[in-house]
C-alpha cells in the first residue's frame, strides 16, 4: 500500500507513534521516526531495520520539525506522508485554575507542533510537485467535554481548524490533510496521566483495559494498532478523494450521549494507587 513512499511520523518511540511507524514499514515504506525519547527511539529504528531512521526531535521547536523533513528527503530523496502524532496532557488543571504558562506548553506540544508539521511538510510536497497526505493526531476531547484537561482539549479542537483549513488552502494540489481522533487507547499518555511508573505500565494498562472494555461498542479497549491502521488508509490511495476530515476512531465512544469510559479509568486508577 505504501511501496516507494517516505514518511515521518512524530512521537514514533513508542504507543500509536511507533505502531504506525511498525505498519508503514510493514506495507513498504520508508519512515523518520522522531521522538524525545532518544533510546526507545533508536532502538525502536533499529528493530526496524534499514527502512527506518531515528531522529531525536523536540517538535514544540518549528527548527527542529523543518529539520526532520529535510533528513527525510536528504536520505530516502523525497517526502509523501507526514505523520504529526506528538503529543501529551501537558497541564490538566480545570479552567478556573489554569494559568499562562500552563496554557502555553499545552498548546506548544498539542497545536504548534502540529501547525509546524503542517506548514513545512506541506511545503516540500509542493517543491516536489507531487501530492502528499498530512496526518494529525487528535483526540476525541476536541469533540466531547470530559476526556482530558480544559487546555488538552482546546488545543486538540483547534487540530480540526487546523486540518480544515489545510485541506482548503492547498485545494487542487493532492496535499490532503486529515485528522485521527482517539478514544481510550492503551498506551503510555495514559499511565502519564495518572502517575504510573513504567516497570508497572503493563499491569495499569491490562487493568484499564479490562474495566472498560465492555463499555465501548465495539465490546474491547482501544490499541495502538488501530491507530495505525486508521493512518494506513489515510496515508495510502485508498483515501486519495478523503480530505479535511477528523475520523474517531474509539470504539464508538462519540457515538453515543452517554459514555462512563473517562470515570471507569479514573475509578481504577485510584484503586491502583491504593493497593499499590
């Protein structure tokens, strides 16, 4: 699906980011990864053999995000997908205390980042002359209160202008500009959130993933393969009439008016903390 293509896929160390990288190079394409996360980074590359690259990259510097699609095309010669996947609950402070600074380094990692990505990936597809497909991570809190702190969600709202007005300002061109909204997926933002060590991120994560199975629609916890698979599709032709679009995938969660998923994963964190 992906032969002959190069990507870079930001936050690509570990969860959606290094699933994704996992199932470019599976479906033939060359792939940056790029993450702050400098050993898992590397080793991560290098399971992946000779279709990969790692670069340790901080993408809230716009420098650092021009850079990695100039190691893209300086090594594999060209750019065709743009994966901008970073992110993180930086502050989750409810509205009334949420402060400047606060405010700033969310929106610094969930939107400016992004906008980076965007911006000069964008740009190398035109110098190309060829089409090439932008792929953002959001989240499914830029649709429904609730999921994540007042800044994450803002900033992942504003993802969905972001996309849209890509789409539109590069109608004409075949650089399209899509969205993945995640649910509740198992991966590491999750024990992040909740203050989990990593040598017990696997028991956290079997737990959550058995309390909230069987509230989605689709009867099981989210995973990072399905992340994947979601940028796959819009990463390859089989989207190629698919633009300005932010596509849930969460097991339906935003499907329905009520969903218990956020308080059945707070409820158990607070009885893993407990017991530990």
């Amino acid at each position: 699906m992906l032969d002959g293509r190069v990507a870079v896929i930001t936050g690509a160390a570990s969860g959606m980011g290094l699933a994704t990288a996992q199932t470019f190079v599976e479906h033939g394409a060359k792939v940056v990864l790029a993450d702050i996360q400098g050993e898992r980074g590397a080793a991560a590359a290098a399971r992946l053999g000779d279709s990969a690259l790692f670069v340790r990259a901080d993408v809230t510097s716009a420098e650092q995000v021009e850079s990695l699609v100039r190691v893209a095309v300086d090594t594999f010669g060209r750019l065709d997908v743009m994966v901008s996947n970073a992110g993180a609950a930086v502050d989750l402070s409810p509205i009334d205390e949420l402060t400047p600074a606060g405010l700033d380094r969310t929106l610094a990692l969930n939107l400016q980042a992004h906008v980076a990505a965007h911006k000069h990936s964008a740009r190398q597809f035109r110098a190309q002359g060829t089409p090439g497909s932008i792929i953002t991570t959001g989240s499914v809190a830029a649709l429904q209160a609730g999921w994540n702190g007042g800044a994450y969600s803002m900033a992942k709202a504003a993802v969905l202008a972001l996309v849209r007005q890509t789409a539109m300002e590069n109608r004409g061109t075949g650089i399209r500009s899509n969205a993945i909204l995640p649910g509740a997926v198992l991966t590491s933002i999750i024990t992040d959130m909740f203050g989990v060590s990593r040598d017990r991120e696997d028991e956290f994560l079997a737990g959550i993933g058995d309390r909230i199975g069987g509230e989605t629609l689709i009867g099981r916890a989210g995973l990072a393969r399905d992340i994947a698979h979601a940028a796959l599709f819009l990463a390859s032709d089989l989207s190629a009439w698919i633009t300005g679009v932010a596509l849930p995938v969460d097991g339906g969660s935003t499907a329905v008016t009520k969903d218990a998923t956020v308080s059945l994963i707070t409820e158990f964190a607070t009885e893993f903390h407990t017991r530990s």
